[in-house]
C-alpha cells in the first residue's frame, strides 16, 4: 500500500488501485438488446464498443438506451448508432484525484484504463470504484469511527460529515400513475440515475431507476405503460443527519448506488445521496480529511 497523507487522501491513491480489471465489450455491429443483456449479467452500467481491428470506438451507457427506448429505436439497432465517442482514458499511475478531475471536465461517469507497451484497455474506473476506495481508507484509519467503536474510544461527532453536507438537495417525485415516458423525461432532464414514486396520498412507494426502464425496453414494454409495473419497492432511504460513513457502507454492502434523504419524516424527501455524490465530495468521511475536498 502507499503511504497516504491523512489530509490529502485521493493524491495519496491511484487509478490501479481503484479500478475493475473486467471490462465489457460489444462488437458495434452488435444490437441493443445484447447490451441490455450483458449490462445485466454482469452489474454494470456502460460497456465499450470495439470495432473490427479491435480498436475502441466509443461507450454505451444505460443513459443511452434509455435515450434509445424514449426514441422509439428498435432493439435491433446497432450499438454504434447510439455509442458516444469516443472513450475517454486515463493511465493506471494517474492518481484518483487527477482522474476525478478528467471525470469533472468532460463530465462522464467512468474512465478507461490503458497501459503496457500496446496501451490495450486493461480497466475501467467508475465513480462506486473511488467511494470503495475511500471507505476501505476510512475503515483503516485511527480517526475512523468505526475503528473507535471497536476500541470503545470516545468518540467526537463533529468531526464526522453528515449525509445533508453531501447530498444533492433536490429530488423530483412522480406519480405511480405517470407514463415511463413521462419518468424518462423527468431523469433525462434532471439528470437523475432514478427517482422515486407515490401513491395518491403522496406516500414513496417504490423507484425507477434506468436499469429498470432499459429492462423495460428489453421486455417490449410501450412507454405510456404506468411507471409502477417497472417500480422497485420499498424505497430505501435514510436521515439527513445520519453519518456518512454508515450510510456509504449500507450502500457498499447491499450494492445499491443511491439512497433517497428524509429530514424529520421518512415520507418526506429532501434529497438523494449517491456514490457519484460520495465521490465528487473527495473527502473521506470525517474533518480529518478536510482539505482533500475540492468544490466542483
């Protein structure tokens, strides 16, 4: 391991250590519902579309298939019809603060790995690939709070990050009854990963995210189906005023990449905490890492 300087955590770390070494690739002659299923099959949002000389042309993410669905384009359209082009790499020995940097500008949520001497892809590194990272560091560290439960030390909250200091303050709640379509729009133009529904009397009943609406586009589904045949239920949630480390570690453990935010109530949602959230924070989880922070 490297030896990481407590307040400037993600300089400390590098892509190599951070990133899956599986990366998923389609022909891009292959069609839309091979990618839907690959995504599924192996719990990921994008994969890279290869040409014929084995070269990367582009990535497909489930944004784009649901951009796809939302179009009207069959199933059987191919992949580089809707790939966006082309990928963007960074070097194993780049730190995961550099990286983050190159994921702030072109604003993307992943980044590809080349290295050795034929600079051959050997990697991806995603925002949940950071947060992992981060809470293993947290975990180790003898300012965690975990470590100090453990040893029964005294234990100082106002060192420790809330959930409402990282979360994006906003959420848009559907009805159970409103279209996919009208879903859809919503996170196209909120720029969302999901978002919550309720029932008439304004009660959360379940979610939409896009890997329900690209599962939706799979089975045939027609858009104006209503959003809560393709709900996931219950919706998961926690207190604003929860620590952040908990609360990233419930996410971790039960591979889950957002949780909606109640203050006072759990009926009443204030905001979304997500991985990509945790990871554009560039903190770990207490004020010991204060400076690690970087506004974006």
């Amino acid at each position: 391991m490297p030896i990481i300087d407590h307040l400037q955590v993600l300089k400390g770390l590098t892509v190599q250590e951070a990133m899956r070494r599986q990366v998923i690739r389609l022909d891009q002659n292959a069609f839309l519902d091979q990618a839907i299923r690959a995504m599924t099959k192996f719990k990921v949002n994008a994969l890279l579309v290869m040409g014929q000389d084995q070269a990367a042309l582009g990535v497909v993410s489930k944004t784009d298939l649901m951009t796809a669905y939302y179009g009207g384009l069959p199933l059987q359209t191919p992949l580089e019809s809707i790939m966006v082009g082309p990928p963007l790499f960074c070097q194993p020995q780049d730190s995961l603060d550099v990286a983050l940097d190159q994921m702030r500008e072109f604003r993307v949520h992943r980044l590809y790995v080349r290295g050795g001497e034929n600079e051959a892809v050997i990697g991806v590194l995603a925002f949940p690939d950071i947060v992992g990272m981060l809470y293993r560091f947290c975990y180790r560290c003898d300012r965690s709070l975990l470590q100090r439960r453990e040893r029964q030390d005294d234990l100082n909250w106002d060192e420790s990050f809330l959930v409402r200091e990282v979360m994006t303050p906003e959420v848009t709640v559907f009805s159970e009854t409103d279209s996919l379509f009208d879903v859809m729009g919503g996170l196209a133009e909120f720029k969302f990963g999901a978002v919550p529904l309720a029932d008439s009397s304004g009660q959360p009943t379940g979610v939409v995210s896009k890997s329900d609406l690209v599962m939706a586009y799979l089975h045939g589904l027609d858009p104006e189906t209503e959003a809560k045949l393709v709900m996931s239920s219950p919706v998961v949630v926690c207190d604003q005023e929860e620590l952040l480390l908990t609360v990233i570690k419930r996410l971790i453990f039960a591979d889950l990449h957002r949780i909606f935010v109640y203050k006072d109530r759990p009926q009443d949602l204030v905001g979304v905490l997500s991985l990509s959230d945790a990871a554009r924070f560039r903190s770990g989880s207490c004020r010991a890492c204060l400076v690690s922070r970087i506004k974006i």
